[in-house]
C-alpha cells in the first residue's frame, strides 16, 4: 500500500487513541490475576492483537466489548501450538517471562523484523533465575515453565527497558523473593515507571532505588482490577507536530500528568517556537515560525522521527543525542529517518548516537518507510507540508495507529491509498 500525500491545509480536532504500551501492560498483569479484570478504552492494533493471541494460547480468556476487555487470568495451561507475537516486542518480551510460570514447554515465534531485535539479555537474566530458556532458531525462543526460584539477577538497562518491565512483570510470583540490578544505568527510564505503575493497579509493590538501578519485589499475588488506558502521547505526537508545522490541531484525551516519556513533545514544541495551549484533558498546536533546537532523545527514542522533521522545517541546525537505541527498533530509525530527509533536500550529518539536521525548504520525494510505522507516520507530515510525497508500505501504521490515514484525511490532509 503506497500514500500519496499533497499539500495540504490542517486544521481540526481529534482524539489520541489509547496507549499502546498501557493497554499492553494492562493485559499482562490481568492475565497474571485470578479472577476477572477489566480494560477500559484499551487500544485495538497489531500490537495488541498480538498480545490478545498469545495470551489465549495458555489459558487467558478475553471478551472483547465495544469499549472494554474483560480478562480472566491466573490459570495458565500449556499450549498446543506455537505463539506468534508478529511484530510486537512487547509482547515477545514480556510472554519470554511469562512462560517461566506457565507449565510445560512454550514455543513464543517472531515475524521476521522482530527476530533480529535483542532478546539475550532477558534470557539470561530469566536464566539467572532458574529458568530454562534458549533461542532454538533465529526466529523462537523457547521457555520451559514451573521453575522461577527468585533471588538476585542481573542486565543490563540500556538495550530495552522491556527488559526490565518483563522482569518486574514475573517477579512476584517467584518462589522467593527477587531483585533486579542493572549493570549499565536505565535508558528509557518512564517505561519502567510505566510498568511499576501498571502493578500498583493490580495489587503489586515495587521497590525502586532512587537511581532506578535496583528494583526488588516480595512474594505477592496479583488482584483482578478495573484498569482505565489513557491516551497515548507517542501517537499523538503526529497529529501534535502537524499542527505546529501545517496549521491548527487539537488533540484530546491525553493526561498532563502522564508517566509517558514521550509526552515531552511538548517542551520539544514549546522550544521550537510552536504556539502550544493545554488544558485538563487536551492540547492545541498553531503553525509558528520554528526554531532548531538541542535535546537528548535517551528518555523518549520513539519521538526521534517526529522532531526529526520538525527540524528539517525549523530555522537553523537541530542537534538530536541519544539515539543509538532507535537503531533497533522495527527498523534502524537513525538510518531510515537520514535516507528518507535526505530524499527531501534535507542536509543531515549521521553519527553513532547524534543526527544532526539542517532546515530548509523540503521537496516532495518518495519514502521507502522500511515497514516502521513511526517513520510512515512522521514523513507524511513533512509530505502534507511540501506535497508531492509517497510514502511506501503504509499499511504499516496499523501497528499502533490502524486510523492514522482517516484521521490526516479528518485534518484536510490531501491523502489518497492506492493499494
């Protein structure tokens, strides 16, 4: 599926959709509940669907309602069949953990872009733990379940905080209690939190180190719980930047006292110029004048595309640090977000963990998004400014944000699908 993007005038009101990683972390921990849970507002796209498939393999029932999941867990059983996670490293990540306390042998597969992502370091922080786990081919892992001792285990912080998240996930439910240290300091720090906070609705406490290098648990039992997601700041980003870029926008149901790392989208817009306007529950952004500006993305890598073209618009040299993460992601973003810039007339200098990005005016180019829906997403901003875009693979942005098209069309945005 391929978009084509015009110049077009933005100007409206929509709705960010719920948060992929909460609606994620909301499952899990119902699933690791007896009894019955309830999703509110969780997010429908790959991702979760994903999360849903694996889960029903050992055991986890979810009824799917118009706006709210109702989930029976705590009564794992071994599964028949392989469990494809798709694309979701979420998903692999945490279920890697999971099947530690599901009896019998699990089998968890990757699709093909996810097989290459870093798994090692859970597998031997799992391992440290008693679990018998191992990589049988590029693309599974398997995990033989019934065996989690507890006590101490080590990783490191900064490949994925998923890591960690996966860890805290099972720990309380190990034979003894458990510690986590980390031998490099923790990158992507609110994720973690995040994960803390999502186990709190469920009954679960966490004991952090104030430098969140040390996170311990006690043996407890998860509690069913009703779990509200709240609006996701990673996807609201576009709709954010195109505003400030394009015109008019005002996103909703988004909470100014979210955890979301990626909510400092906001201060990315403010120093930039951008006129931005919150209130309880919403922000507006009007197109300004930008300006380029200096930040380290370490806290919030997913937001490197958008700030990517947002200084490709902004007067001046943008300096972005940080970044060696976004190299393994669904796609190698340092590299997709460089080509892709360039393409459009954009200077840019790519270093190991800096991009370095020179405004000026954009020319219409076709973008080859590597099937990453982060990078589809930002570049049909920068599209909609200069017009004369196409975006490649756009079927993509179903990752997290199956609406993306019809909600750029909602903004006046000049997009046409030819599939």
């Amino acid at each position: 599926m391929r978009a084509l993007i015009s110049k077009s005038e933005i100007k409206g009101k929509v709705i960010a959709p719920s948060s992929k990683s909460y609606t994620i972390r909301g499952l899990m921990c119902a699933a690791l509940a007896r009894g019955e849970s309830e999703i509110i507002r969780p997010l429908g796209s790959d991702d979760t669907e994903a999360a849903m498939e694996v889960l029903s393999k050992v055991g986890v029932h979810v009824l799917q309602k118009e706006n709210s999941w109702r989930v029976t867990g705590g009564d794992f059983h071994e599964p028949n069949t392989d469990m494809f996670c798709r694309e979701s490293a979420a998903t692999l990540r945490f279920m890697t953990a999971i099947c530690s306390l599901v009896p019998g042998t699990c089998r968890l597969v990757s699709a093909p872009s996810l097989a290459v992502r870093p798994l090692d370091p859970l597998i031997q922080a799992l391992e440290q733990l008693g679990v018998d786990c191992y990589q049988d081919e590029k693309e599974s892992v398997v995990v033989k379940g019934g065996k989690l001792r507890g006590g101490l285990t080590e990783l490191l912080g900064n490949i994925s905080s998923q890591f960690i998240s996966a860890m805290l996930l099972i720990s309380p439910l190990a034979d003894e209690g458990v510690k986590i240290r980390l031998t490099t300091p923790l990158e992507s720090q609110p994720f973690v939190l995040m994960t803390v906070e999502c186990l709190n609705m469920f009954g679960i406490t966490v004991n952090c180190s104030r430098d969140l290098r040390e996170f311990e648990t006690s043996n407890q039992t998860y509690q069913p719980a009703k779990y509200i997601v709240e609006g996701d700041w990673s996807s609201a980003s576009y709709p954010l930047a195109l505003g400030a870029l394009s015109g008019e926008v005002e996103v909703e149901n988004l909470n100014p006292e979210s955890l979301q790392g990626d909510k400092i989208i906001l201060d990315f817009l403010k120093d930039m110029g951008a006129s931005v306007t919150t209130s309880q529950n919403s922000v507006t952004v009007r197109k300004s004048p930008l300006r380029a500006i200096r930040a380290n993305l370490v806290d919030c890598i997913d937001l490197l595309p958008t700030v990517a073209v947002l200084a490709a618009a902004a007067e001046g040299t943008s300096e972005f640090t940080g970044i060696e993460r976004a190299r393994l992601k669904e796609s190698n973003r340092a590299s997709a977000v460089t080509e892709g810039l360039e393409g459009m007339g954009i200077k840019v200098t790519e270093e190991s963990n800096r991009l370095v990005i020179t405004g000026s005016p954009a020319r219409g180019s076709v973008i080859d998004s590597r099937c990453d829906h982060r990078i589809a997403m930002a570049f049909s901003l920068l599209g909609s400014v200069v017009g004369g875009t196409i975006i490649g693979d756009a079927e993509c942005v179903s990752k997290t944000y199956p609406e993306f098209w019809d909600i750029l069309k909602k903004l006046g945005g000049e997009v046409k699908i030819d599939e």
